[in-house]
C-alpha cells in the first residue's frame, strides 16, 4: 500500500482555509458527569451542530469545490445512509451542482427528505452502503459524474481533519480523543491534524460491534470486508475499509475499541438526559466507549459527537432500548391470586417502592397457570438497577410468583 495517496497536516490546514464560512467551528462542552465516572475532565466535541447535523459537510465540501468545470458540468453522485448524502447534497447546491445520491434500502427517513431538501435526487439501492457505492460507480460510469466517496479521499479525510485542529485549540491539554469509526474518514482526519501538532496525544476509534471491520483489518494488515453487519447504528455501519483511511489510521491511531448495542443505546439517552444534546447511535459511540469504561482513558479527553440525525422512530426505540439497558425499563410477568382486588393489591405494592407502571395487560389462559390464577404482563419505569432489585424483593416478599 506504499503508492496510497497521503494526507499531511499542511493539507488539512488548507482545507480549513476553503471551509472558512462554509463549515462552522462546532463547540466543545464539558461533561460534569462523564469526568466524574472518568476521574477527569471529559469533554464533548458536538459536530452533531454541524451544518447538516454532522461533520460529513466539512470533507464533502472540500472535495466538490476542488472540481473542475468540466468535471462540475457532469454532477456528482455519491453513496450514503444518510449523513454524507447531505453533506454532498448541500456541498453541491452551494456550489451550483446536480447531485445524485443512492441510499440503502431502510436509509432513515429524515436523513433521505433532507438531502432532497437541499436539490438532490435520492434513489434506494440494496440491503448495504457498499451495495449503494456499487451502483453509484455504476451510475458514475454511465453518465460521466463524479463520484463523491464517503471517506476514502483525500480531500474528504483532510476536510473531516479541520475537526482535528479545532480540538486541539478547544482543548489544548487533551490527552485522549475518541472518535466514532465507521470507514474512517473522520477518524483518520483527526489522527494526521492530532499526531502532526501534538503526537502525545492518543487518538482512540470506536465502532459499533455489530459492523467493526476495522479489527480484522489491522491484523491482517489490509482491509478486509465484513460478511455481514447488524447495528442501529447506520451512520457508522461501513463493512470495508478504504486503501487511504486504512493506511492513516494503521499508521496515525492508538487503538480501535467496539461498543454493543446495549451501549449505543445507554450513550443516546445518556447524551440527551445530561447534556440535552440529540445524537444518532454513530454520534455517541464515543460517549458509549467512556461509559463501558470510564477509567481506561488518560484525561482530559474528548469525545467527538460525530452527527446528531435520527428519526423520531428509532430514538423512541432507542431510548427504551437505553432505559432497558440502564435497568430502568423492567417487563415483568406476575402471576396474582384471580381474586377480586388481586390487581389493585399488585400495583399498590409496586407503587409503595417507587415503580411506575407505563402497561399492564391480563392474561388468563397459559399452559404455565395453576386453575385460580391470572398472569399480569406488567412494563414500569425504575430509576436503576438498585431500585429494580428493591421492587422484585419486594414482589417476591409479598408472596407473587414472578415469571419472567
């Protein structure tokens, strides 16, 4: 891989220069309660307030700019699940060209009506990303357009790096910064800026279990594609590596850590109950890797908030997803006496500990009854795993029989 185009900080520092007034410098907060879990200041970078709801603006642009007017006569196409497709569809109406973009079948919703809000056609193409870029090339080949990758360009990576320079000025002691990973266009944008002005500093991507192709890569040395992927979190869910972020983030990153789905979801509703920020499953990664393990990273550290667009669908799902995994969201099934008052017994004694019931629902026939009871499927809100394990001590102390 040693004819791989690179990309230097001189390169990123010029980058930022063309996205002056195009792409904002996003703020930087700290979080009281991630350093109080960590030990030390942790800080949040919120390119989820990026023009477009995430960073992608700041490389799509870039790159786009750069064409010639010939290559602009011809429009751009690109691939995306969501986050790139508006960053290529407002890169492209600002700059007075026709862009197409082809999404995977399930793309969220409102990721799909905004990139047609900003004048781009949107056509659905396979289950996967890299099945959406076949077809894009595919496209490109056909009608002369140029092909926006979603990461593995060198205008991209050193677009995503202005992110970079911004954190070393936001933050000046950093220690540690982790960035969500899915192609790792981001994460190698920030390592080359990180590494060429502050090379102490460790550089950590986090990518979401279901669809790390990264590991594997690194250990064979090359990038190797994923079989399959399974996550909610789509704006990182990229199955193969690019030759250029590869080779940036095999020479330029510290480590590579994975988070589950448990922890994507606990990180979303993390972020939004104590920093009241928005953020899709991608964008908290970051967050999700602190939690998991809040001591295992020198502070100060940053956690960059890599895109904050998520249909309403799927954060409601998230959110109880979250409350579940944070043991605040209980189903129960409780079987009570079939006796007149056997329920409202049941809810009095759960109110008495603090539950709050959101559904109860009767179930009188079941091969698990005995002849003189009636299954209760009960779902309540706690505030932890203490206070469920007080409210099933309780339940088992008054005598009921809980099932599930």
């Amino acid at each position: 891989m040693s004819d791989v185009p690179t990309v230097g900080l001189a390169d990123i520092e010029e980058a930022r220069r063309v996205l002056a007034g195009v792409a904002i410098n996003t703020p930087m907060e700290e979080s009281r309660w991630l350093s109080a879990l960590a030990g030390g200041p942790v800080s949040l970078k919120c390119e989820n307030l990026q023009r477009t709801g995430s960073f992608k603006a700041r490389g799509a642009y870039l790159r786009i700019s750069r064409l010639s007017p010939e290559e602009r006569a011809h429009g751009v196409v690109a691939a995306s699940a969501g986050n790139h497709a508006q960053g290529v569809a407002l890169a492209a109406q600002m700059l007075g060209i026709q862009a197409t973009i082809f999404m995977p079948e399930g793309a969220p919703i409102p990721k799909e009506k905004a990139t047609r809000g900003y004048g781009a056609d949107v056509t659905f193409h396979g289950r996967y990303l890299e099945d959406a870029l076949v077809e894009a090339k595919a496209f490109a080949d056909r009608t002369g357009a140029v092909l926006i990758h979603p990461f593995d360009h060198v205008d991209i990576v050193a677009g995503q790096g202005t992110a970079g320079l911004e954190i070393l000025e936001q933050a000046p002691d950093v220690q540690t910064v982790l960035v969500p990973t899915g192609g790792g266009g981001l994460l190698a944008g920030i390592a080359i800026a990180v590494k060429s002005l502050r090379p102490d500093v460790r550089v950590i991507g986090v990518q979401a279990e279901g669809a790390a192709a990264y590991p594997a890569s690194l250990a064979q040395g090359a990038p190797v594609a994923l079989e399959s992927m399974t996550t909610m979190a789509d704006g990182i869910a990229v199955g193969l590596p690019g030759q250029i972020t590869f080779a940036a983030v095999r020479d330029h990153v510290d480590d590579i850590v994975t988070v589950s789905e448990d922890s994507l979801a606990r990180a979303v509703l993390a972020v939004l109950e104590r920093a009241k920020m928005l953020v899709e499953p991608a964008g908290a990664a970051a967050v999700a890797a602190v939690l998991d393990d809040p001591t295992r990273f020198e502070t100060p550290a940053v956690a960059v908030l890599s895109g904050g667009n998520i249909d309403p669908l799927l954060l409601g799902k998230v959110i109880r997803h979250g409350m579940a995994a944070a043991g605040r969201f209980l189903n129960l099934h409780v079987c009570i006496p079939d006796l007149p008052g056997g329920l409202a017994q049941l809810l009095t004694d759960i109110s008495e500990v603090g539950g709050n019931v959101l559904e109860v629902v009767h179930e009188r026939i079941s091969p698990t009854l005995h002849l003189d009871e009636v299954e209760v499927h009960l779902q309540l809100e706690t505030r932890g795993e203490p206070h469920t394990q007080l409210l099933l001590a309780r339940l088992h102390e008054r005598g009921y029989r809980v099932v599930d």
